[in-house]
C-alpha cells in the first residue's frame, strides 16, 4: 500500500481577497460623502477654502430656523441644554455651525454665542466654495474678492 503525502500549501491565492477590498473600498467611497451630514442646507458661499468638518459636534440651523444637533432635531427649549451636556462630556472638542444662507444673522449669532458659552472654544463656520465660473462673473461685474 501506497502512503500519502501531504504538502504544506505555499501559495496564498489573494483573489479573492482582492476583489473584497475593491468592492469595500467602491462602497466606501460611495456612502462617505452621505455620512457627513443628512441635514440639507444651502451653505452661504466664500473665496476662502473651507474648513471641512472633522471629528467634533456639528451644529445645523436649518433656512426655517430649526437646530440639529448631531443631525437630531432639538427645539428651541433643548438644543441649549443638549449643547451644554455635549460640551460637558466632550470638553475641549472642536464644533462646527452649518446654517442655511436665508437665516437670520440674529439667530447665527444666538446659535454661536450658545456654543461658546457652554464650552466650546473653538468653532468653525462651515460654508461652500465659490465656484470658479462666479469668480469669474463678479470680477467682470467689477467686483474684487480678493
């Protein structure tokens, strides 16, 4: 009778290994740019480079004034006191405000004024880019930027 023998096998076939990343790194790159934020705001436009939102509290005031914390709708007797348990727990963590362009200038700075008041010291105001084809438009207009 004849005995086996058995080899190690030293070859790790990486194929299929592969095609997995590839379809996780698809699939990464499509639903990242949706897991920002779900609140939709039209952001006031800037020539300065944004500042886009990390790790931190993301603070939306929405173009009919309502305030979402964390993409969570908080009225207007709890957005305060949820800010202020936020930035107890999470001290010294950055924030950033998003807010419609048609809000109110008042209710920014009552939005902003919250936020420092509870703790948080640094605060970023998000906004958009303005696209080059307006730049090109205002400077035309005889409007400078910068």
């Amino acid at each position: 009778m004849r005995q086996r023998s058995y080899h190690a096998l030293s070859e790790i076939n990486v194929t299929n290994l592969v095609d997995v990343v590839l379809v996780l790194l698809i699939i990464f790159m499509i639903t990242a740019p949706l897991l920002q934020s779900g609140i939709e705001v039209d952001l006031p436009r800037t020539t300065s480079p944004a500042e886009e939102p990390s790790e931190g509290v993301i603070v939306t005031i929405t173009k009919e004034g309502g305030v979402f914390i964390n993409d969570v709708y908080r009225t207007d007797d709890q957005w305060e006191n949820e800010l202020l348990r936020i930035g107890r727990a999470q001290a010294g963590q950055k924030a950033y405000l998003r807010a419609d362009e048609t809000v109110g200038y008042g209710r920014v700075v009552e939005v902003l004024g919250a936020m420092k008041r509870v703790g948080f010291q640094e605060v970023g105001l998000v906004t958009r880019p303005v696209e080059i084809e307006e730049k090109k438009k205002t400077k035309e207009r005889g409007v400078d930027w910068g």
